[in-house]
C-alpha cells in the first residue's frame, strides 16, 4: 500500500523466491494464500509457478488444523511440507525469513512447530473515541486499524496487510477491541457482530481467528436482564444464545477475553460467585464451538489506603486465583501478567505462574510501551520477555515450558504509517511473536532477523541498529525508576517522571521513600509476605535483603541509602550513576543513528531522529528529577561531584 512502511515484508524480501521455480501441493484458502503470494513474487521478479522441475517445493501433506512443518533441502531442491495449512503458510515464511540461504547447500529435514498453541495480540482498541483515552487505550501509533467514526473500517486493505506481517511472524490470533468495554464495543457481541465479521474474513486468509472481549455485564447491558449472575439459568441461556449467533456469522471465532472486577469493571463479585464461577459460564457457552475464554487475572484493590503498609497489590493475583486452581473449565484460560505488578521496566516473574498446576494459564506481555517510553523511547523487550519465558519458576521448569493457554501480548499497533509510531518499536511486535512460536529462542537472533527483513543486510547499518537497540531496555531502567522499584511516572497518561506521582493515591504503587531510605518490604519476616508465595528457591532468594538481587532489592526490600548492592555500590551511588549513565548512552545511541543517514529511507530516518530528539529530553528530565529527589531525602551528595539540582 502507498505510504505504509512494508516494515519486516518488503518487496526485496521475496526475491529470493521470486526468481525461482516453484511447485505447490494441495489446495484450500490458505494454499491459496501462499500460492497468491509466491505468485506475486515470480510476477516481480521473473520465477515461476511450475509443476515439474522445481528448485522450491511446497506441500500439504494432510487436511488437519497443525501449525509445524519440516524444511530441508536436498538434490537442488528446497521442500517445505506441512501436514496442515496452517504449517504451510508458516512453512513459507520460514523460507522468506532465511532469503538465499534457503536456497544453497544442503540441509537435513528439520521439524518446526510452534511452543504455545495460541498466539494472541490484544487491542486495547475502542469503537467509539474514549473522552479520556481515546480511540486506542495505551496506544502510541495512530488510531485504530479495525474501527474509525464509531463504526468497522469500510477499507480493509490495511488490516489485510496487517494480517500478512502477523502470519508472517507467528501470530495467530487477534482481540479487536479494548478489554475495557464501554457501551459501543459492548454491542459488538450482539447486533453489531456483522463488523466483527468483515475484520475475521479480511484477517482469515493469513491464519488469523478473531477474539471479542466482552462485558461480563452483558446480560443486563444488551439483554435487559436483572442480573448477570454465572450461575442463574436466564443468564447461562443468554450466554448460550449469544454465543450461538456469533458462531453463525463468525464459524472459525476464537473466544471471548474477559476482564472482571478489575479497576471498576463488573464481575462475578457483586453475586458473590468465584472467578472461576463467571469464567465457567461462558466456557461452557463456548465449549460447543470449541472456542476458549481468556480471563485476565488482573484484579487487585485499587482503592488501597496508602497508609496501610499490609495491604499489598503485587499478593493480589495469587491470593485470589491459587484457591481456585483445578476449578476452571478445560477451555478456560486464566491470563496472567507476566509481573505481580503492570509491565514495569523490572519486575519479578508472577508467581502465579508456577501456582497453578490445575489451570491453564496464558502470560500475557504488554508490546505497547505503556510504563517503557509509549513509543517515544527506544525500548527493545525482546530481553526482558526471554528473561521471563526462561525463568524457572518452579525451580525446575521454564515459564515458557509451564505455560499452555498460550502467550498474549497487548498490541502497539495503530494506523500510523510506520504501524508502531517509532520504527524501531516494530522489532518488539516482531519479537513477540518470534518468542511466541519459540520461547527459548535467543532474542539476539530474533533482533538480527528484523533487522535483515526490515532493514537489509548492510553490515554497517545493521551494526549501528544492533547496538542502538540491544541494550535500549537496560539503558530505559538506568534512567527511569531504580532496582525494581517501578512507577514514579506521571499519573494518568504514565509518561515522564513524577516520583511521588502515585504515591499516596489509591492505587497501591508506592516506592515508601523518607529520609532513611527506599523500597518496600515485601518480605515474610516484616514485611507483606509476598516473598513467601514464590517456590522455595526464589521464596528464600528473595526473602533476604543479602541474596535478593540488586535490580530487584527496592522490589522487596526497604533499605537505607548507604546499603551496599552487590556491585559494590551503595543504593544512593547507584541511583545517581545509572542515571547519569542512561543519558549518556541515549546521547551515543542518537549519535549512532545520524551517523546512519545514508543507509536509511528518509522518511524513516527523519521520523527516528524526531523521536530521538524527544527521548533525549526525557531521559534527562528523568535524570534530573529522580537524582534530585534521593538527593534532597538522603542528604547525600555525588561521590563523583556532578551536578544535582
């Protein structure tokens, strides 16, 4: 499309295949699909589609719904076969990941199938333009790709594209509205389904099965019932009717997700049923089509007295839903925050992950970059998110072992023609679904594949990319809030520093800093006792103040600002020297991008180069303000004499 950046499929991208002869077995809309594209490709470049002599096969093996397929080549012959549609199309984008080293030597048969089953972005997208958050909640890229003027698009070519960029990095799934659901979107389940309907035929093609998030208020909302309780009979048969009908104009729909007595949304609490109560409800309004429903497990008390050091909203998930374990239905799905918190820079991993045998759990990570500089900043998570999926949080097995509902992401996409607002913020919606399909997947080699596709192999470009971003999500940390401590953002909007910003709100987020020091003790001995409800290793890791991890100490420990880390540097030295240190880098980080002008489509470069321009002055007002603060609390000056305001 004209003036839309083809990000990580630009049209170079399929030489490799264009210019070949290629042969493909079997038929149906996704073999469609991959036939369209390869053929598109040879009309580029001059290949072919051909059935005898091929250098490029791919073959439907099978007519089940698998997503795996095995790539090999021997004899001059490239051959992907997949035993599904599914395996086929993802089979093709394997090859155009691997470009001409796809098409040279010889290599073994090699199987490919995706971790998780489900691979899901949620759009936190609003029908109706929201008076406080607008057409996109937490969107920094654009209004929304599916809804424009209180209604569907009527142009789909977009979300069509936006489809293939999905398929084409794993994803296989898609919630197109808000989980906070207001009156417009509420309708969407009901007399509205025809323009959920027009988005799943227009994402179907690649692979992609629509989710609707849903009031659990519904019944009353849109059925002019008195209640919503999960298990009176008339609201179990709304349900079924309900679903009954988008099943009728959506055969292939993908669920419902669910957010319940979570910030002021209603749920099963006011009939004093339990969530696994509601969640089973609408599971087995589902269960016939074979849909899931996804329950977020985001509920803790955000009316919290700050005066209250008891009361704590990192214990919330786990107190509620660990007594519910082995409760949920088979097709119920509890989503999890990958944090106890909501996506900090650093968190530790939920212990709720490793708490529920019984259930199925899907983690959910946020691609936007709410709390990590709202695609303003240069934030690659690509770290971050491996360092949950390999955290062992039984002590034995990974979260990305543990976890079989899937992996979910809220999207940071938008109708901006570059999708994600920054550029470079494509390469954490790439590497989400990257990690998605393979948990354990280095993600320094997912970075290296988005950059290739979306920027070309020039080994100084791809140089200057890979060290403006590889260590960009430690650089953020340096210069926002210190050793897990989280927040100290601007309330409401969540952007740029305001350290006491929540700190005597209700919304339980509180950093406790006074003159003596930092932190919040989230010890058993002393403090709220969340230490306690992570596995014995981690519980007794965490629990002393000396084996807790510097860049989690403030996390779970209050300590003195003269408390010596394990680097070797007290708490207050540390927060002025990572402070000083995250300018700097985003000062070489700018640097490294002017000096790559050349290499760069103008239009990309200028954009980058404005947001540069921004995240610079941010990072030194978060500099400034947060040096300043521990200063004038410590009484502590910089042992290297700089300048603290």
């Amino acid at each position: 499309m004209q003036g839309v950046d083809p990000a990580w499929l630009p049209e170079w991208a399929f030489r490799p295949i264009g210019t070949r002869r290629t042969l493909i077995r079997g038929s149906g809309p996704l073999v469609d699909t991959v036939r369209g594209e390869v053929a598109a490709a040879c009309g580029r470049f001059g290949g072919a589609v051909v059935r005898e002599d091929p250098d490029l096969v791919l073959e439907l093996s099978g007519d089940d719904d698998g997503e795996g397929f095995t790539c090999g080549r021997r004899d001059g012959c490239t051959t992907v076969t997949a035993s599904g549609a599914r395996g086929l199309l993802y089979g093709f984008f394997h090859v155009v990941r691997l470009g001409e080293a796809a098409f040279h030597g010889e290599a073994r048969p090699v199987v490919h199938r995706p971790r998780s089953a489900l691979r899901m972005l949620d759009h936190w997208d609003n029908v109706a333009v929201h008076p406080v958050m607008g057409q996109v909640e937490r969107g920094y890229a654009g209004g929304s790709l599916f809804w424009a003027d209180g209604r569907a698009r009527g142009d789909l070519e977009r979300v069509r594209a936006y489809a293939r960029l999905l398929a084409a990095c794993g994803i296989n799934a898609v919630a197109v509205n808000n989980v906070n659901v207001h009156a417009a979107e509420a309708r969407l389940l009901t007399d509205r389904i025809g323009e959920v309907a027009d988005l799943a035929g227009a994402l179907r093609p690649y692979g992609i099965r629509v989710h609707l998030s849903v009031t659990f208020a519904a019944p009353m909302v849109l059925g002019g019932l008195s209640t919503a309780d999960p298990l009176d009979a008339s609201v179990r048969a709304w349900w079924a009717e309900a679903t009954a009908r988008v099943y009728a104009a959506i055969p292939d729909f993908g669920g419902f997700v669910v957010k319940a007595d979570s910030e002021g949304q209603p749920g099963p609490f006011a009939y004093r049923r339990s969530h696994a109560d509601g969640a089973g409800m609408l599971a087995a309004a589902l269960e016939p089509y074979g849909g899931t429903v996804h329950w977020r497990a985001f509920v803790y008390d955000h009316r919290q007295d700050w005066r209250d050091r008891s009361t704590d909203r990192a214990r919330a998930a786990y107190d509620h839903f660990v007594p519910l374990d082995g409760e949920f239905a088979d097709n119920a799905v509890l989503q999890v925050k990958h944090g106890p918190m909501d996506f900090q820079v650093r968190e530790p991993v939920s212990p709720l992950i490793g708490a529920m045998p019984g259930t199925r759990l899907a983690v959910e990570f946020q691609v936007t970059q709410e709390y990590t500089g709202q695609q303003r900043h240069v934030c690659w998570l690509g770290p971050m998110w491996s360092e949950v999926l390999r955290f062992r949080i039984d002590g034995g097995s990974t979260v990305g072992e543990l976890v079989r509902g899937g992996l979910v992401a809220v999207s940071n996409v938008g109708d901006d023609p570059f999708w994600t607002g920054h550029p470079l913020a494509q390469a954490n919606l790439y590497t989400f679904g990257r990690l998605a399909w393979e948990p354990d997947a280095d993600p320094g080699r997912v970075l290296d594949e988005w950059i290739g596709l979306a920027f070309g192999g020039e080994p100084r470009l791809t140089a200057g990319l890979r060290a403006i971003l590889g260590e960009s999500w430690r650089t953020y940390e340096k210069y926002t809030a210190p050793l897990g401590v989280g927040f100290m953002v601007q309330p409401g909007h969540h952007y740029g520093p305001s350290v006491d910003g929540y700190e005597y709100s209700p919304w339980g987020t509180y950093h406790f800093a006074d003159r003596d020091g930092v932190g919040v003790d989230r010890s058993v001995a002393g403090g709220t006792g969340y230490a306690g409800q992570y596995a014995k290793p981690w519980a007794e890791l965490y629990e002393s103040v000396e084996s807790c991890p510097d860049e989690l100490l403030l996390f779970f420990h209050h300590v003195s600002y003269d408390h010596v880390l394990h680097s070797g540097k007290t708490v207050i030295q540390h927060i002025y020297d990572t402070h000083f240190e995250g300018v700097a880098e985003v000062e070489a980080a700018r640097e490294v991008w002017a000096s790559l002008a050349g290499l760069v489509d103008p239009e990309r470069h200028a954009r980058v180069t404005e947001r540069f321009e921004e995240q610079l002055r941010s990072a030194r007002e978060w500099r400034d303000q947060v040096n300043s603060y521990f200063f004038r609390k410590s009484g502590v000056p910089d042992e290297r004499g700089r300048t603290i305001h």
